[in-house]
C-alpha cells in the first residue's frame, strides 16, 4: 500500500526554522522526482521544490530559493525540506507528492496535476 506522510510542522517564529519530513512506504522515493508543495489560505498550491531521483539535483522557486533546502535519506525512504529564515507569508500546508512518470524533476515549478502520491500535508505557521 502506497503512503506518503508529512511531518515536522507547527508554529514558529519569523526567523525561525523548520525541517519537514516526507516519509513513504509502499515505494522507493528514490526512484522519483519527489516534490514539495504548499498551499496557503485562499491561494493555489505552489510547488516550491524538487528533487531529482537520478542525481539529486534540486530545484528552488524563487520565493524560497536561499533559505529552504531539499535532500534525502534513501536509507530511511524520506525526503527532507529543511526551512530556514522563515517568513509569515511561509504560512501554508506543506505537502510531499512523488512524480512517478519521472525521474528528474523539471527546470520550472513541479505542477501539481504530474504527481501522483501526495501525503496530507503539514501546517507551518509563522508569526510572532
């Protein structure tokens, strides 16, 4: 059974740092690109990273790009999102969706029609 679930969120101040979590089981997250999304209130989903299963070459929405940082642990089949520098409009759910039509993640934004394994999601609010 294919499952993919997010953790690490919660409340923190601006300034503050996060590290999400992004654990499956059911398949290897290695064997795709795997990407971060979120989706504030009232507002599409955004993806704002991804990561290649090929090289683990990663990509970066200029929002974020400079102060978020994807990596992974094949070891333990979990993807990272590690949030530094955080602003109150960071403020979202945050999901992990796998892509599993491709390896390598795209030179633009992941969209969120290619991916097909999504999680929950995890709120991460920031403010004082």
């Amino acid at each position: 059974q294919v499952q993919v679930v997010e953790s690490g969120g919660g409340l923190v101040q601006p300034g503050g740092s996060l590290r999400l979590s992004c654990a499956a089981s059911g398949f290897t997250l290695d064997y795709y690109a795997i990407a971060w999304f979120r989706q504030a209130p009232g507002k599409e989903r955004e993806g704002i990273s991804c990561i290649s299963a090929s090289d683990g070459s990663a990509y970066y929405a200029d929002s974020v790009k400079d102060r978020f940082t994807i990596s992974k642990d094949n070891s333990q089949n979990t993807v990272y999102l590690q949030m530094d520098g955080l602003k109150s409009e960071d403020t979202a759910v945050y999901y992990c969706a796998a892509n599993t039509m491709r390896r390598r993640c795209p030179t633009g934004p992941p969209i969120t029609y290619e991916y097909d394994y999504w999680g929950q999601g995890t709120q991460v609010t920031v403010s004082s």
